[in-house]
C-alpha cells in the first residue's frame, strides 16, 4: 500500500525509524520521557491530547517545563561558551607570548593594560612606556566605566556602588 508521498508504507517506515535513531542518544531520551509523560497525562484526563482539551491543556503545560530537566549545570558546560573561552584563552597566552619577547628586547609593556581613554585621561605611550603616571585611585576605572554608560537607570544604578 502506497503513502500520501507516493512512497511504499515499508519504504516510509524505513525512513523514519532512520530519521529517528539518527537523533543523538540526550535527542531520543528526551523524546522518549515526552512520550511516556504524554502517555500519563492522557490516562490521567481520560483522552488523547489531541481530542480532549484537558490533556492538551496538560500537555502543554508539560513540554513548556520538560527541557529544563537537561538545563546545562553550568555556563562551562554550554559547548559554544567553551569555544569562545578556549578561542579567548589561545589569544591571551599569544598575547603573553607576545609580551615575553618583547620583554627579552628590552621593551617593557604592560601585561593587563586597561584603555587610559575611558579613565579620562590621555598618555602617550612610547615604545619605551608611558610618560604620565597611573592613576592613585584603584577605583577610577570602575568610575569611568560607569562614566561611559548611556544615561538611564543602570548607570544611576551603577554609581550608587561606586
């Protein structure tokens, strides 16, 4: 017997059990607790989710919650985050690297430079350092951050820790 695509019924199973075990193994088991879950719900509502609005509404409230049981722990395990730190972390230690020979040249730079801009101040730096002092307040930075947020809420916000 033939399907709606025009494809033996056999042909379409096959191709479907395919599509399915081609899922990634978390991919089948959270289809699987959604399946048994739905199965509860409708026994619990007495009818399909489908057909009675009491198990769809159940449903529903149910695949609204389901994923979070996968929630990653934490951020560090969310793979896309991992790459981003591992792609920060090679240009920091190239960065290091950098500063190490330029070091054994005899050019003194420093190793966690923050932009002078922001703080409201401008330096010249030579190839050899700096000619105008660090600022004496370890809280000017923070304070020019703040400075250079657009006005609004948070940066009111923001000055009242400062």
């Amino acid at each position: 017997m033939d399907t709606d695509s025009g494809r033996p019924l056999a042909s379409e199973a096959e191709s479907i059990l395919a599509k399915y075990l081609s899922c990634r193994k978390e991919t089948n088991a959270l289809l699987d607790r959604i399946a048994d879950r739905i199965a509860e719900l409708e026994e619990q509502a007495h009818g399909k989710w489908h057909k009675n609005l009491k198990a769809w509404a159940a449903v529903s409230e149910m695949l609204a919650r389901v994923i979070e049981d996968d929630k990653p722990e934490k951020v560090k395990d969310d793979e896309v985050v991992q790459e981003v730190r591992d792609r920060l972390n090679e240009h920091e230690r190239l960065r290091l690297t950098a500063v190490a020979l330029l070091a054994n040249l005899g050019v003194s730079i420093r190793v966690d430079p923050k932009p002078a801009p922001l703080l409201g101040y401008k330096h010249r730096r030579g190839i050899f350092g700096r000619s105008q002092p660090e600022p004496q307040s370890s809280r000017l930075w923070e304070q020019a951050a703040i400075n250079a947020m657009p006005d609004g809420k948070a940066k009111e916000e923001c000055q009242g820790f400062v």
